[in-house]
C-alpha cells in the first residue's frame, strides 16, 4: 500500500482518531526510513478468563497496524486489574487479588494470539514499573492532572452528582494507564470509545515528560448479545455493551457451537437500538471479518426486506465460527444447532403447527408481550403459568431460553420456533 491507502486502511472504522494529521506523519517518518516502525500500544486488564466478540474489535484494529509492520506492544494490566477501570462504570469495581489476575493473564495470553501475529508483538505486564513505583513516583503522576479533569469524565460526573461513591484509587487509574504509554514509549494507542479520557491521559504524560504525544485511535463498542439496555440521565436509552458484568458474551474461546447457539439468540430490536436492524448491523461490520462490500450488500438487504434477520444471523454465525474454529466450522455448528433445534431434534415432533402472532400482543414499538404470547399459543394454561414457565428457563426461543422480561420484536420472532418444556411447539410467524 501507497501511505495513502496504508492511512485509510488503518483509520476505517475508527471512532476518534488524534490526530489524523499525526498519524500520517509518523506512517511517512517510517515509510522514508526516518524512524523505526511504530510502537501501537494496547492494554488489556485480566479482569476475567475470557476475550469476547466485543474486545476482538479492538484487537483486529490491532492486528491491522502488525500487517503493515509496526508493533504491537500489548500490555497485561495485571497492577491495574488490581485496581479496576472505572471507565463506564456507575459504581466502584470488585478489586481481584493477584493469584486471580495471574491466571486470567494467562488465558488471555492464549486467546489473544487466535487474532495477533506472533511476530511484531511485544507482552508486557504493567506491574514492572507500577508495582515499583513510590510515594514520590505516585505524586509525581498526579502533577498531571487535576480534579476538575476527572471529575469532567462522564462517568465520574454521574457518579458524584447523584452522591454515589468515587474511590481515591479509582481517580488513580487513568494516570496508571498513561504511565504505561510513557514506560513503553506509546505512538499510537487503541481503546475503544470508552476509554478516551484514559488514551487523552497517556498523551498529557508524554508531553509532561518529554515524549511526542501518541495518537490516540478508538474503536466502536459492541452490544451484547442480551435485550438490556440503561436509561441515561437525559432519558435515553442505551443498550447493554458486552461485558462479562452483564453475562452477554460470545467468547472468542468457546466451542464453535456455543458460538452458534449464542449469536442466534441474539435479539433483531431492542430499547435504545437507533433501528431495527442496528444489532444486527453492528455484528456484521465489527464481528465478522467480512469485506466492507459484502458487509454494504447484505445491510441493503436487510434494510429492504429482502434479507429476513434470521437469516442474516446465521451467516454472521457461521462467519465467527470460521473466524475461531477455521473454516468449515460454522457449517458444522449450524448443522448441530439444526439438529436439536430446527429439523427434529431435542423432542422435537416432525410437524410443528404454526402460530401467528395476535396483534394485539404486541405494543407500538413492535414488542411482545411474551407471557401471553405463550399462553395464546396453547403451550400455557394462563399468562400467570406461562410467567412461571419463563422463570423456571423452561420457555425457549430457537433453542435458548428466554430469560424473565426479555424483550422481543415481532421481528425477531417472525419464524422463530417456541417451545415449553419438550411436548408444547409452535412455529411463529407475523405478517
């Protein structure tokens, strides 16, 4: 690639980059022979065993930089884990002893390499030089910021206008994180769109010490795969990203058909999703690997009708179990899934009755009112029965059992097959 297309490249899909002028200069420094390849810096915090759909996003960006032949230099935040990144958070986070750190970094370390070459790629463990910093180290950071500046984060702002708790540690972290860019002598850190104030941090520390200011590059976040979403205080709605806290993955290191089996539960429409198909669009463009034209096809498709949702989730499926599990993989998933879910499997009798959905059981916003839906189906006596159902994990929706007040369109419902336990069956369908 020309610098020209080595930029666009590097900067497709990216939320905040600065700056861009930045980034071309040091892509032309290197590309003249004037300066070694750069230095693409991104940290990680061991905070569990698993890397999920939503923090390969950042790791693909990652690996885009090592194509071009820069470095990555990723760093184990097994001192930060310790501390736990308020970024995004309404409360203070669970502190992880250093045994339980260890043993996630490892995972990670194992799982990472699924998407990073070997080859360009330097491991670091922030506990080098955090964990030997001193009392007058420690104050030295905090010359850098003030309290205006952290209390100006989103986060922080919310938590301290409605008297809920900030720990001294927590206002700690983003000089931590800074620190690291510092120490490995960052040119470029990622993060995704959560962590800018933290990125910002680095390069204020770089500058305060004599280094040229990293270029700061985020990346979208991906929402989960659950019907949650968060009221903000403007009153708007804000789905759930992926997160371990709210137990909505889809681990990079999980079994092909767990893969499957996840991602075809995944909700078409929820609250605070800008569209009907927006979920849907999120995966295709940051899940799948696909090229950005077949990714504009089957947008199209979706948009226009003419590509159905579940049709489109299987082939985002099928695409992160080749991702994983190599090719071939997300055909054989989808084979199992059918078999215990679609084609007779699991109890399943050969012929199922259809059931179309009364209209009066869904609202304006195209939701449904599951417990009567249920009921009306005649897989439940009464909405109370088929409340109970639900909460006892018995109600399932192609193989995955709705969870108490999930929320689902007729979208995502329109072809769905529901069961109740293995003798009540229904095909769905709107119109």
């Amino acid at each position: 690639m020309d610098l020209a297309q080595q930029f666009d490249f590097l900067a497709s899909g990216a939320v905040d980059l600065i700056s861009a002028t930045d980034l071309r200069q040091k892509l032309r420094s290197v590309d003249a022979g004037e300066r070694p390849p750069l230095r693409v810096k991104l940290g990680i915090d061991p905070t569990s065993s698993e890397i999920h759909l939503g923090f390969a996003v950042v790791l693909r960006k990652l690996r885009q930089f090592q194509d071009l032949g820069h470095t990555a230099v990723l760093i184990i935040g097994d001192f930060t884990a310790q501390v736990g990144d308020p970024s995004g958070k309404s409360a203070t986070r669970q502190r992880l002893d250093a045994s339980e750190v260890e043993a996630n970094a490892q995972s990670y370390v194992r799982q990472i390499c699924q998407i990073l070459s070997p080859d360009r790629l330097e491991v670091r463990r922030n506990s080098e030089w955090l964990g030997s910093l001193d009392v007058h180290g420690v104050l030295g950071l905090t010359d850098s910021s003030t309290v205006a500046q952290i209390l100006a984060r989103n986060d922080f702002r919310a938590r301290y206008e409605t008297g809920k708790p900030i720990s001294l540690t927590e206002f700690m972290y983003p000089l931590f994180q800074g620190y690291d860019s510092v120490m490995v002598e960052a040119d470029v850190e990622l993060g995704g769109t959560d962590q800018l104030f933290n990125l910002h941090m680095g390069r204020d520390l770089q500058i305060s010490r004599g280094q040229a200011a990293q270029v700061v590059l985020t990346t979208p976040l991906l929402v989960g795969i659950d019907s949650g979403f968060e009221t903000q205080g403007d009153g708007t709605l804000l789905p759930n990203k992926m997160s371990k806290s709210q137990a909505n993955t889809v681990g990079i290191g999980e079994s092909a058909d767990e893969q499957f089996g996840k991602l075809m539960s995944m909700p078409d429409d929820v609250p605070g999703d800008p569209s009907p198909t927006a979920r849907i669009e999120r995966y295709m463009r940051y899940a799948t690997g696909w090229a950005p034209s077949a990714i504009d096809s089957s947008i199209a498709g979706l948009r226009g009708g003419e590509l159905h949702p579940n049709i489109a989730k299987r082939s985002i499926a099928r695409a992160v179990c080749d991702l994983y599990h190599g090719s071939g993989a997300g055909d054989a998933a989808e084979a199992e899934f059918d078999s215990r879910f679609a084609k007779g499997g699991a109890g399943r009798p050969s012929e199922i009755a259809e059931f179309k959905i009364p209209a009066d059981l869904v609202d304006g916003d195209g939701r449904v009112r599951m417990a009567r839906l249920v009921s009306e189906a005649g897989l439940a006596k009464s909405a109370r029965e088929a409340e109970r159902l639900i909460s006892q994990g018995a109600v399932r929706i192609d193989g995955n059992a709705l969870a108490v007040n999930e929320v689902r369109t007729v979208q995502n419902l329109d072809g769905a097959l529901l069961n109740v336990g293995k003798l009540g069956w229904a095909r769905l369908s709107w119109s």
